[in-house]
C-alpha cells in the first residue's frame, strides 16, 4: 500500500488535514486582532513590536487555548474523500463478495455486482493516487516510462484488467487487503479528529510548559489501538498478499490450461509478476520459499518423471522471463498498499 509512521508504505501525497495556523482566532476573543492565528498566540520571542503577545499572555487564560482548539477541526480535501471513498467500497463490497463466495461456494447471481463495485471502488481509489503523482496524463515517452514503473499505475492496470474480465474471486485478495489498512489508517487520521477533536493531542502552551496530563478519551484508546494493529500487521499482511498473487497467477495458468479464462492472462499476469519481483521484497521471498517447498515436491521419489520434467521445464521458463533485464529504469516508483501514508492522503494500497 504508499512509508510511513505506521511501519508500512501505504503512500504517496501529504497531509489534507488542515494544519493550526489555518484556522483565525474569532473577533469575540481577540476583538483587536481579527487576524490573529492559533500559533501566533502560542509564538514566543516575537520580533515584531506590534506583536500581540503581550495581550494574550495576560488575557488569554488556559480556558480560552482549549476552547480555540476545540474549534481548530481537521477537514479532508475532496480528492482525499474521493480516495477513501473507493477504498471503503472496495474493502466491504470485496468482503461482501469473498465471504459469500467461500460460504456459497459460486459466484454466480447477483455475486456479479459485488465484484464489479470491488474493482470500482479500487480503479477510483488508483486513478487519484496516479494523478496526484503524476499530473494529467501525457503521451510523452519519459512520461509513459515513468509512470509504468509506479506500482499504483500497475495496480490500477491489473484492476481494470480483473473488471473487464470474467470473476475470478482469489484476484480480490490483494485489493481488499490493501484497502482494510487503508480504511482503519483513514478512520485514525482523518476520522476520528474530525468527529472527535478532542482526541487529538493538544500542543505544548507557551514557554514550552506541558499542560497537565489528561486521562486519554474512548476516541483516543481508540485511534491508538488501531495505530497498533496496523504496525504489528502491516507486514504480515504483505506477506499474506504476495503469497496470494503467487497463488492467483497458478489460477490463472492452470485456469488457461483448462480454459476456464483467457490465455492473455496468465501471461498479462506473469509480467506483472515479474515487476512485483523486482520492486518488492515480499513477492521474492514468496517465491523463493514457494519454489522450496516444490522442489522438494518433485525431488521425492514418488513424484512421476512426467511431473518433474513440467515442473523443471516451467521453472526454467520462469527463470529466464524473471531474470531478463527490465529495459526501462525504476524511477521513482512508490509503494503502493501503506498504512503510514493512508490516512496522511490519497495513497493507495499498503506495498513494500
């Protein structure tokens, strides 16, 4: 998913949450100075002689700090909503689907609609992360080059691939996983200080005194717990997900084999593999232990001949396609899944 405090990489854009200094202190406690900032109260050794410190040191009691910053609300930016949006939408529609899938045992009926709002949700959730890092689209050549190389344009291609082709179910793994740290890493950051503004730390007053120490509020346990489930997860979770796009790329080889999908896409699949191997260390070590486990598989004596040379000769193949050289450098390219970067903007997908 874009690294960040919370030990991931969930990613790529700043904060939309309005920092102090954009919120006006109201003219009923500073009839004098209308334009006067929270932080320009709390500023210490100001040059200025006009300077308004004087005033508020003596009239400004601790009262009055907590009520200007009971008012001082977060706000989230409309491409940050849009972004959450799509990734609250992917995760529940796609779970919606999974567990329904798994419980039902067929995604036929109207299982259809819950897949296609899946990759719905995450397509929109892409396409702001892409365009706020790359801009509007250009048919440059350095442009096109670029933006192949960021993981968010391979996700948002493989997305629209998965939409427009027939459900195959375990392709939602990775998607919904992203989008669960995406949405708890929003709902820390951006939702909990907007309902609760309490529960956002109050700053240091003036002359770098702490205020006294206040029993921390249900929003705040809150926040702080979901803070914790994200980092001790984060990584388990990434390697739950390369495992899973290991295991999908068998499905959909042995899907081609039997014709239960297109022959496009083990091989569209395979390439996308192959950048996932390069760019993260989670789907290298995936591979690696799952080629462990098979070798040991067909080494055994009670493997049929026949079975251990398809095996040699795909690993083979595998090889040499994993092993050619990317003709176009990594520039840039950020993670995709984080959950540090989640909640900060509109990131996407928590990634290595």
């Amino acid at each position: 998913m874009d690294g960040g405090d919370d030990g991931g990489s969930f990613h790529p854009s700043s904060s939309s949450i309005a920092s102090p200094s954009d919120y006006t202190v109201p003219r009923s406690i500073v009839p004098s100075c209308p334009d006067t900032t929270i932080l320009d109260i709390f500023a210490v050794g100001s040059s200025n002689p006009a300077s308004p410190l004087p005033y508020f040191l003596s009239a400004l009691t601790a009262a009055h700090a907590k009520a200007l910053l009971a008012m001082a609300r977060p706000s989230a930016s409309t491409p940050h909503l849009i972004w959450a949006a799509g990734h609250f939408l992917c995760f529940f529609a796609g779970l919606r689907y999974l567990l329904a899938t798994v419980m039902l045992g067929t995604t036929s009926g109207g299982l259809a609609r819950w897949y296609a709002a899946t990759y719905i949700g995450a397509i929109t959730s892409y396409c702001v992360v892409v365009y706020k890092s790359f801009g509007v689209p250009q048919l440059s050549r350095p442009y096109i080059q670029r933006a192949l190389m960021d993981e968010n344009v391979q996700y948002l291609f493989l997305a629209l691939y998965w939409f427009m082709t027939k459900p195959i179910f375990v392709t939602l793994i990775p998607y919904v996983t992203f989008s669960l740290f995406h949405v708890l890493t929003f709902v820390r950051t951006t939702v909990i200080p907007m309902a609760f503004p309490s529960a956002t730390p109050a700053p240091a007053a003036a002359g770098g005194n702490a205020a006294p120490a206040q029993p921390a509020s249900a929003p705040a346990k809150a926040a702080k717990v979901i803070q914790g489930w994200v980092k001790a997860n984060y990584d388990p979770a990434m390697r739950f997900v390369a495992y899973a796009e290991v295991a999908i790329f068998a499905r959909v080889l042995f899907g081609a084999l039997l014709f239960r999908n297109s022959l496009l896409a083990p091989l569209f699949y395979a390439h996308f593999l192959r950048l996932r191997f390069y760019m993260s260390s989670f789907t290298r070590a995936a591979f690696q232990h799952v080629k462990t486990v098979l070798d040991g598989y067909t080494q055994h004596q009670s493997c049929p001949p026949v079975v251990r040379k398809a095996y040699l000769t795909l690993t083979d193949l595998i090889s040499r396609y994993a092993s050619s050289v990317l003709s176009v450098q990594n520039q840039g390219a950020q993670p995709a899944a984080a959950a540090g970067n989640a909640g900060a903007g509109a990131g996407a997908a928590p990634r290595r």
